[in-house]
C-alpha cells in the first residue's frame, strides 16, 4: 500500500508540505488511518463502536469479533488467537491457541445411558 507521503510526492521527487502524523477519521471520530513522516501507519475498522480490524505497515494485523457488545474472538499475525463465550453477562468459556482452557458453563444432568448416546461409545463411571 502506497503511503500518502509517496502519493503526494511531486514528479520533481519534491515533497508537499504536510504536516504529520496525518489522521483520518470516521463519522464516528475513530482514527481510521495514521500515518507518521518516517512512513510507517496503521489502519483500523470500527463496527459499532469497536475496532474490529487493525493492520500496520509492519505487516502486523489484528482482528476481533463482538456478539452483544462483548469481545468473543481475536486472532492477529503472530498466530495468537482466542475466544469466550458469555451466558448472562458472565463469561464462561475462555480457549486460546496456547491450549489454556478454562470452562464454567452450566452443566446438565446426564444418565449414563444418555452420555452413551450422546458421545456414541460405551462409557462408565470410574470413582
């Protein structure tokens, strides 16, 4: 992507007189584009309120999902990622790609009879 310092640039190779960092920003005042006069920037999205997507010119990226106004997915460049679930405001479910789990969902009462059918293997209960 072509910064506006090199889309500016005269045919001379002169340079206007911009001041940095440059901002753009959305209806809503979010900083959706900076750029500084080393030419590094960044750009973000924003949907209802929440940045949503972040990119650099670093080649780092970020995004995010929302579901009732709570963050339940990131993921970005590196690899990193995880996601929760909610129920009644509380989160009860946290997983990322490191393997850390953690699970307080409400569970249900289950015969073993019905756990067999539900996971399709025998199964018993060990004390």
């Amino acid at each position: 992507m072509k910064t506006i310092k090199e889309l500016t640039r005269l045919s001379n190779g002169k340079e206007l007189g911009i001041q940095y960092p440059i901002k753009l920003y959305d209806q809503d005042g979010n900083t959706v584009y900076c750029e500084s006069f080393d030419g590094y920037w960044y750009k973000s999205e924003y949907k209802d309120g929440k940045e949503v997507c972040h990119e650099t010119s670093t080649g780092y990226w970020c995004r995010s999902e929302y579901q009732d106004g709570k963050e339940v997915y990131y993921g970005d460049s590196t690899g990193y990622w995880w996601k929760r679930e909610y129920q009644g405001g509380e989160m009860v479910y946290f997983e990322n790609s490191n393997g850390d789990i953690e699970d307080s969902r409400k569970s249900v009462d289950m015969t073993v009879e019905e756990v067999c059918k539900l996971v399709g293997k025998k199964v018993r209960i060990v004390e």
